[in-house]
C-alpha cells in the first residue's frame, strides 16, 4: 500500500494544466479530507518538482501560497499564468473558473 505522501503525490500529478486543486481537495482525493496539513508539509518537500506540480495547489479561496517552497506568491503566480490560470483583480486565482474540482 502506498503510503500518506505517495498518495498526495499521485494527486497532484493529476491536477490537468491549467486547472488548480485546493489542499482540501487534494486530502479527499488521496484519502483523507483532513490532511490538508499533511498536504502542504508534503508539497513542501516534494522530492520531484518538474514532475509534481505542486505550484497548482492554492488555497480553497484561491489564494496563493505565502511558503517558499517554489519561490513565494510571485513565482506560483507566474507559473500559473504560464497555464493560462486567470486572477481575480484581488490576485486570488479564480476558482469558479479554474478549479480542476
């Protein structure tokens, strides 16, 4: 059986480009709706940046992450409208629109 963080990478890998996933729903998927914790720690050391795509992971608001672990907000941003991900004018990303859930 694949373990906590494995689980949560398949997840995120899955998050089609251009679409963003909330950490909540990133922990329902991988089989626990209350490990959104665990879903940060684990972007947070994510072994395989180019293949885990961690960055298209916000909050369940759409606000970006404040963590360092792709560079902060600017770099999350830029990676994101690189995919065509679309803000709103108060720079959360709009989940209405772009939420892969």
């Amino acid at each position: 059986m694949a373990n906590t963080f494995e689980l949560i990478y398949e997840v995120v890998k899955s998050i089609p480009y251009g679409k963003v996933a909330s950490y909540g729903a990133v922990a329902s998927l991988a089989g626990n709706p209350r490990w959104s914790r665990v879903v940060g720690y684990a972007l947070h050391i994510n072994p395989d940046p180019s293949n885990i795509p961690c960055y298209r992971v916000v909050m369940k608001d759409g606000k970006l992450s404040n963590a360092f672990a792709f560079g902060g907000e600017d770099a999350q941003r830029k990676l994101l409208e690189a995919e065509g991900v679309g803000f709103l004018p108060d720079g959360k990303v709009d989940m209405k629109k772009y939420s892969w859930i």
